[in-house]
C-alpha cells in the first residue's frame, strides 16, 4: 500500500528513515496571541458574544467540567449551545415539550499572534467521546499553530447536558474479560447491562434523538452563532462518520475537511471492522516479515497468529495477572476473540506485538492478558464514554441497514480461518443486533447511508497499522469527493494525528492550503525496531 496519493495520482515515495517520536508532553506556549473575530460587524473574538439564531443560542461561560485536568482550558474562551432535543422532522413531531440540551464549547486560541479567520472545528472519536477532553491531543500536535480550534461536547457526550455515560457497562466490560466471549451467557449479560444503560437514560433524554443527524445540526447551528462565516473540519474515528455527514446534510460554511481514521457512514458496522481488522494486521505481520531480525526470531507470524485464534477459541486459556488500579487478582480468559480485541488495539504499540504473540504460542499469555485488563480496569475506561450515543447511533443507523449475515460474511472473508462461533461479534462491536434490539429506537432514514459527494477540499488520513478503521476506507470515500488528497501514513495505527509527527505536519499544512499539503515527510518513514526476545 502506497503511504500517499491523491485524486490527482501524485504518490509519495517511500525510501527508509527514522520514524519522529509521537506526541508526547505540553505544547510550549509562545507569545499572547490576538483572536480569531466573529462575522458580526464588530471586533469581538469568537465565543465572546451571546447569539441567537433560529432555535439555538450561544452564551459565553465558564469552561466546562472535566474529567482529567486539561490546565490549557485556563486560556480558552468557553461557554455553551442550548439547542432543542428533537428537532429533526425525520424523528416525527418535536418531543418531550420542546426539551432543550446543552453543549460545552471551548475554543483554544490559535498560537499566531495574526490567525487565519477561519477556525477549525474539531469532532471528537467514540462514537461517545468528549471533544473538549481530546483538547490535549489537538494542542500536542499543534493544530491550533494559525487558527483557533473550537471544541464542542457532542450530545449526550461527559461534559453535555444531559450527559448519557454508562459506567455500569464499562465495569460489565471489564468484568467479561474472565467470561468466553462468545458464550450465549456472555451474550445475555452484556444485554442486561445495555438495558440497566437504556434504563439510565431514559430517565433524562429521549434516547431516539442521539445520532448523526442531529449532531450535525447542533454544529451548523454552532457555526451560526458563533458568527462564523467559513471554518474548517476535522474529525478523527468516529468523528470521520460524523464528519461525512455533517458536510452531506450541511455544507454551508465548511472550507475545507480533515478525517483521520475513516469510518464511512454508508458501510459502517461489523463487516467493515472485521475488513478494518485484517488490513491493519496484515500491515504489522509484513513489516515483521521485512525486517530480518524480527522475521528470524518470529518466522510465519501470520501463520501462528491465526493458528492461536482457532486453537485458543477451542480451548481458552485462563491468566491471572495483577492490576495496579485494582485491589485484586483479576482472570483473563483468553479466547480467540479477546485475541483478536487485543491486537486490535495493540498496533498502537507495534513493537512488541511479536514478542507477545511468540510468548503466547509458547503457553504464556501473561503480557497480553495484562494488556487487556490494564486497559479495562482502567479508571479513563469508566464513566467517559456516552453509550446512550453510542447505541443511538449504532442501533439507528448501522444495525437497521447491516444484518448478523452480513456481519458473519465480512468475517469470513476478511479471516476465512476462524471459526463460526467468533464471526457474528466483530472487534469491539460484540453482541450488536442483540443490543439494538434492547435499545429499541427506530431506523434512521435511508439516506444517512449514502455516500458523501461533495468538492470541498478533503484530507482523507490513514495509518498502515490502523486495524479498527481499514486503511483502504481512504481511496473508499475519496471516489465521491472530487477535491479530496488521500494519504496513508506507514507504521501508525488508528488515528495517526495522536502518534506521527509526519501526520500532524501533514494537517496542519493542509488547513493552510486544502488543495496542496505537503506530504513531503512520508518519504523515509520507517518501521518501528521490533523487540527480539533472546
């Protein structure tokens, strides 16, 4: 796979260097810079003026509540969207007695002491994650360099309100880890934790109104009262489905879009992942292969991986390993899909992937059983992630249009070698249909699977490792988006702004000039030195 293309055919070579490190640390601060100004005949930057238009209504506050310290938010300009709950016509007459939300804003101003007056607005992963948390990421990799970049809580998100996290489920998901995956039992308790979660959020929102089609009328209303003529798009995972979306149903006012580990809205679902998976493996066990020391020490990777799935779905394996976070021992069942989810996350940290494979093939799971339950038992694991928009999304606009068949089908031909039992639940997406079903909401309109046509400039970014959202999702959306550079970024895994310098460079001259980045740095990139276990 070529590291980089665009629609015109221009291809960066790919020739050896050192890979530069990922972000890491705080953004040294230059000097005060002077804000981007609203398009409101007056001088004051944006986010400092009260605005109503039509329905939604900006007031300038205090910052948002977090839940980790983000210090850089001292320096923003904050304050909040109150925005009707259901406004849709496609969701049926306006609902529960025209209930209002309300969505943090909080803008990071641009490092330039003469900023472009275009910002970029920034959509948060998940789907279910916080934007305003992801500040330290966008900040790190220097995104707000020439514009100020403005971050708003998606609804439903940690710091909306109403807020719909569900810690219980993040704690089912940390205790199923010593369950067999694919177990009917395993199945039905993670449905009576969807339901303790639909419960939850009944209690306070109408769970029908949280999906992409509502969200992106909450950021073409932001746009709109912030008084922002023109601003730019960037989304990372699942901020790419939004993004698509968002730029379908309301294109006024967008200059230019960035997508960094692309879920297209028309194929999203398990088929898709189970195609993201086998791409992004695939990436890690050839760069293995192309590297003596590593091909040596761990001949037909691929070959023993896929081996260690069948054989440990058959017969799993049970570790009992030690977690800082938590007082006691906690068992890990390692099966073939807690495999898979594991390597699924794990090309984030490439190097020692084939260690631990070999390790495991050997009949020590300890490194990878650790892995899976320190990111599990994690405390940024509970309570941050707003599962009443996760299955908002997932159960109106994946499951209605993508059946189990489909799902088991996309498994095999993405891994033919599995085994029928693991196909249904593909990674990270376990038991799906079952949890739409408990969440009950209606399908979406059709139309929120078409594909996205559209000649805004778009920067189409993937990462040769990414197995959650398959590196060809690129030149994938990038055939219906006329004006769009696709780059596939060597080495990196999902969401290559967070971890690759180069991508970072990459972005941020592409919001310079969105029909012209430079991709000059793809040349030399080089793959990580895998460990070698004597």
């Amino acid at each position: 796979m070529s590291p980089g293309t665009t629609r015109s055919s221009r291809r960066a070579r790919r020739l050896p260097a050192t890979l530069a490190a990922a972000t890491a640390g705080a953004l040294v601060i230059g000097l005060a810079a002077m804000p981007a100004h609203a398009e409101s005949g007056t001088d004051s930057p944006i986010g400092t003026v009260a605005r109503t238009v039509g329905d939604a209504h900006f007031e300038p506050g205090p910052c948002p509540r977090t839940a980790d310290p983000i210090p850089d938010l001292a320096r923003a300009r904050c304050g909040t969207l109150t925005v009707p709950e259901k406004r849709s016509k496609a969701w049926g007459p306006r609902g529960h007695d025209g209930r209002r939300i309300t969505l943090a804003v909080a803008i990071m101003p641009a490092e330039s002491s003469s900023p472009a007056p275009d910002p970029i607005v920034w959509l948060a992963g998940g789907p279910g994650d916080d934007a305003v948390s992801e500040i330290p990421m966008a900040l790190a990799g220097n995104l707000n360099r020439d514009r100020d970049v403005i971050f708003m809580s998606q609804r439903g998100t940690y710091s909306a309100d109403p807020e719909l996290t569900c810690p219980n489920i993040d704690q089912f998901n940390a205790r199923a880890l010593g369950l067999v995956s694919n177990a009917p039992s395993t199945g039905r308790l993670h449905v009576e934790a969807t339901r303790a979660c639909r419960d939850r959020v009944d209690a306070k929102a109408d769970r029908s109104t949280y999906n992409d089609i509502e969200s992106s009328a909450d950021y073409d209303a932001l746009r709109r009262t912030l008084g922002v003529r023109k601003w730019n798009v960037f989304g990372i995972s699942y901020g790419t489905h939004l993004a698509l979306n968002y730029m379908r149903l309301h294109p006024k006012g967008i200059r230019s879009v960035g997508i960094d580990g692309i879920l297209p809205p028309s194929i999203a679902g398990g088929a898709v992942t189970w195609k993201a998976a086998r791409e992004g493996f695939d990436g890690l066990f050839r760069a293995c292969e192309e590297q003596p020391d590593c091909n040596n020490r761990y001949p037909n990777l691929k070959a023993t991986f896929l081996r260690l799935v069948s054989e440990l779905e058959a017969n799993p394996l049970t570790v009992t390993v030690t977690v800082p976070v938590h007082p006691d021992p906690v068992q890990v069942v390692l099966d073939g899909s807690n495999l898979v989810t594991w390597l699924t996350s794990a090309t984030h940290v490439a190097a020692g992937v084939p260690r631990s494979i070999d390790e495991l093939a050997h009949g020590n799971g300890q490194r990878i059983a650790e892995q899976l339950a320190g990111g599990k038992y994690s405390p940024q694991a509970i309570g941050r992630v707003a599962h009443g928009l996760v299955y908002g999304i997932f159960c109106s606009q994946w499951t209605p249009y993508e059946s189990r068949a489909d799902i088991v089908r996309g498994g095999r031909r993405a891994f033919p070698s599995f085994p029928r039992s693991m196909l249904p639940n593909a990674p990270q997406l376990a038991w799906l249909h079952d949890d739409c079903r408990a969440w009950d909401v209606p399908p979406a309109p059709p139309s929120v699977r078409d594909v996205t046509r559209s000649d805004i400039p778009t920067l189409a970014l993937s990462g040769g490792f990414d197995a959650q959202t398959a590196p060809s999702n690129g030149a994938y959306v990038a055939r219906t988006l006329s004006r769009s550079t696709t780059v596939t970024v060597p080495y990196v895994a999902h969401v290559v702004f967070a971890d690759s310098q180069c991508a970072q460079t990459i972005t941020t001259s592409f919001f310079a000039r969105p029909t012209a980045p430079d991709t000059s740095c793809l040349a030399g990139l080089q793959p990580p030195r895998f460990e070698i276990a004597p």
